[in-house]
C-alpha cells in the first residue's frame, strides 16, 4: 500500500520498512508538521493515518516499543486535533473507520488498554459528528459496535464518567 520507493514529502527520512518503529517515528514527523487541515494536506493526512494503524496493528503482534512512543508522543491527540478542526467529510469519515480497523485489531489487552487511556475515545464518542450524513453515521455506529465488543470487567472503567455531585 505505502510501497513506493519516493513518496509524500520527496521520501525524505521514510524509513523502507513500513512496518516499524523508524517509519511510525517518520508518520509522527509528517503529523508534527501537518498539525492544520488544509485542502493541501487533506490526502497526505488521511495516507498518514491509515499508515499509522497499520504499524500499530503490526506492534501491537510484533514489537511493543511501537506503542510505546505511540503514547509517549502522545499522537492519538493528534487524532482529535484533526477531528475538532471540522476538516471535512472525508477526514472525518477516514478517521472512523481507521480506529474501527484499529480497535476491531488489537489483540493484547496492553496495546487496549493504552488506546483506552487518557479519555481520547470518550472523546472521540461524544464528538459532535455530522449525523445527517449516513456514511458518518454508519461508520460512527460501526466504532460504537467494535468498542462494545472490547468491555469487559478490566475496559469498562474507560467509558465510566463519574459526575460529583456537591
């Protein structure tokens, strides 16, 4: 899929090995420098997302240091910095159904665990998407499906929201 031998940004520091953690570190710098949609990077965004899922589909099976510097670049956030910008049906639509192949993925409760941390998916679920379009809608109830089938005694802590009252 990410294949060719001169891509985004000339290929310049694209590691060869699109499943690694030198071409995650690569995907970061192209988010670190893309932090603002525009109709100029709107593709390149989209190719970098779906990149980063599949490395983390590959770490989570073959090398745990890839979610390692997920989390410590903190890079889910830049997930919903993209999603709160409004960029557009297709971000939006692309973002979905990456984290759905994501979670739908994840086999070490670790690699769960760490995606499940610091509220980002409780985010992501009260997000106000664009319910008025079908194809959101159906990827959004899709993700909504995948998280269900990821509860458990150990995950449901996650989703809890505790309101205090005084």
């Amino acid at each position: 899929m990410f294949g060719r031998s001169r891509g985004w940004v000339g290929g310049q520091g694209k590691s060869k090995n699109i499943h690694s953690l030198d071409h995650l570190k690569y995907m970061y710098h192209v988010l670190t420098k893309n932090t603002t949609v525009t109709d100029h990077n709107r593709n390149l965004l989209v190719e970098t997302i779906r990149s980063i899922t599949e490395i983390l589909i590959w770490g989570d099976q073959n090398d745990s240091s890839v979610f390692d510097f997920f989390l410590e670049k903190n890079m889910f956030a830049f997930f919903l910095n993209i999603l709160r910008q409004k960029s557009g049906r297709y971000v939006c639509v692309q973002l979905l159904q990456t984290l759905n192949i994501l979670f739908e993925n994840i086999s070490h409760e670790t690699s769960l665990y760490y995606l499940l941390s610091n509220n980002h998916v409780n985010s992501i679920i009260v997000h106000k998407f664009d319910f008025s379009d079908e194809e959101i809608m159906a990827y959004y109830i899709s993700f909504l499906k995948t998280l269900s089938l990821k509860l458990n005694n150990h995950t449901v802590h996650f989703f809890y929201n505790e309101v205090r009252l005084r």
